[in-house]
C-alpha cells in the first residue's frame, strides 16, 4: 500500500514535532487534538484540521495517534466518535502512545472487524528525538503493515524494529522505561555526589558521559539539571503512568524488580508535591532537600 494521506491525533510535545515532519515528507496531514491551538503551526503548515478523531480518520491511508494515557487510547480509537469506525478498508492504524499490551491487542481485534489493521509503535528519544526526527520506534503488528509503513517511520526516526505481532511494541517500551527508571536516578546521585563534595559538575557530566557511565539520560537530562532545568521533554505524570503499567506486567510475570519500584515511589512522591508536570529530570529536586 502507498501511504499518501495520514490523519494524526494528539499534536502535543512529541505529536507537533512527529507530524510536523510527516508534513516536511510530503504526506497529505489531516490532525486532531483536544485543544486545537496546539494544532496551529501544523495548520499554518498545510495539515487540514479535524473536529473529532473520527473526521481525522476518514479517507486516510494510515492513522496515528500519540496521547497520554490508555484511558484516553480507548476514547480516540473505540469512543463515540472514535477513529476505527470512520477508517476505510485496508488502512492501517499507529497508536504511538505507551500504553497496556492488553488495549493494543484489544484495538488490533476490533480493527480486524472493521477490515483494518491496528498496531503499536511506542517511541522512544524524547522531545529531542521528536524535533530532530530521531525517534526510536518499536513496533507491533504484521510484518506486511511494518513493511507499509517504512516510509512513515522513516520520516519520524532512525531506528524502527518490529518486535512481533500486536502488544509486542508495548512490550518493548516497558523494558525500555524500566531501563531509564534506575537510569535517571544513577544521575541524579551522580550529580548530587558532584556538587556536595565540591567537584566542578559540567567537567564531571563531561567526563563520565564519555566513559562507562555514558547513556542518553546523562548527556540529555543532565545539563539540564545543572541549569535547573526542569522543562518538560517527558512528562513526570505521563512517566508515572508507563512505570505503573510496567510494575503490572512484572507482576503478571512474576518479576521482582525492586530498581522499577523504588523509582516509582520517587516520582509518585513528585506527583505528590505538585510536580506532575515537570519533565523526568525534575527528579534531582529530590535529592536538593
């Protein structure tokens, strides 16, 4: 199938970027968001603005959405006004969202109803692997969708692996949050360390992100947090939420993973002072006290 039409739902702080290079690509962009100022420098670009998911959908090729939580997968997808029922025969759906294994196999079910193909491409890289188009994205679906759907990666990210059929994406992005939930805390405690015993911070996040210790957090997040930085480029409240749906899946597995727990009880502790809103890093606000 040749993919000229892409309707996107969720134009949020990786959705503008992400459909804004669709746009850049060349595909035709129709986009749907709850609140539509945020559609705007897509709109100004040449996307054609949808009222609901529903119009969003209809007569496009493929169908994305990027939202916040699962509740909110359900509503643009299965909802009154929801994007399957208006998708024609043979088009493909993305929801991008990290979200449950169990919603995406729910949503690839009652996409075969309606004669289309629905999967799961969580992504990874942040805010600046979103503006930078360098997005990694793992994918779960039909090896005949993710072969489709090259050209639409493409356009979005430098890494794009099929894990399996459909929740085999959400899968692999609750391994990838747990990697970062004890990864930002090891940088935290770095740069903690650093300060209160004196050393020069930016030599030692220079150093070490050179070495061994060397991951994306420390050299992304980690300036940030010496500027006192707390902008959001992930969303503490939307971080809660994946490592919840993480802590859930270990459990039906029977993982003990004490390093994905302790992580949560720190960053529902951010919830809990207000910080919901912050981005990931505004975990080092912890460690000022």
């Amino acid at each position: 199938m040749e993919v000229k039409t892409i309707g996107f739902i969720g134009t949020g702080v990786m959705g503008r970027s992400m459909a804004g290079h669709l746009i850049d690509a060349g595909f035709k962009l129709k986009v749907y968001n709850r609140t539509k100022e945020k559609a705007s420098s897509l709109i100004d670009k040449g996307a054609l603005w949808a009222s609901s998911p529903k119009e969003a959908a209809e007569n496009c090729d493929v169908v994305i959405s990027i939202v916040g939580y699962p509740a909110d997968v359900k509503e643009v997808w299965l909802g009154d006004n929801g994007a399957i029922q208006a998708m024609k025969p043979g088009a493909i759906g993305i929801d991008m969202t990290t979200s449950t294994p169990a919603l995406a196999k729910e949503l690839t079910k009652e996409g075969l109803k309606h004669g289309v193909a629905i999967c799961d491409a969580p992504v990874t890289g942040g805010d600046v692997g979103a503006r930078n188009a360098a997005l990694t994205i793992l994918f779960g679906g039909s090896a005949a969708a993710f072969c489709s759907l090259e050209p639409v990666f493409k356009a979005m990210g430098k890494t794009y692996v099929r894990f399996g059929e459909s929740g085999s994406g959400q899968y692999a992005k609750i391994c990838n949050q747990i990697a970062i939930a004890a990864g930002m805390m090891s940088v935290c405690e770095a740069l903690i360390t650093a300060r209160k015993t004196g050393l020069d911070e930016e030599l030692v996040l220079k150093t070490l992100s050179g070495g061994a210790a060397g991951s994306f957090s420390l050299s992304s997040y980690g300036p940030r947090i010496l500027k006192g930085d707390f902008n959001p480029g992930f969303y503490v409240k939307h971080f809660v939420k994946d490592m919840k749906i993480a802590v859930e899946v270990a459990k039906e597995n029977n993982l003990q993973l004490p390093g994905l727990e302790l992580a949560l009880k720190l960053y529902e502790r951010l919830i809990e002072k207000g910080d919901g809103d912050l981005g990931t890093q505004a975990l080092f606000k912890l460690y000022l006290n």
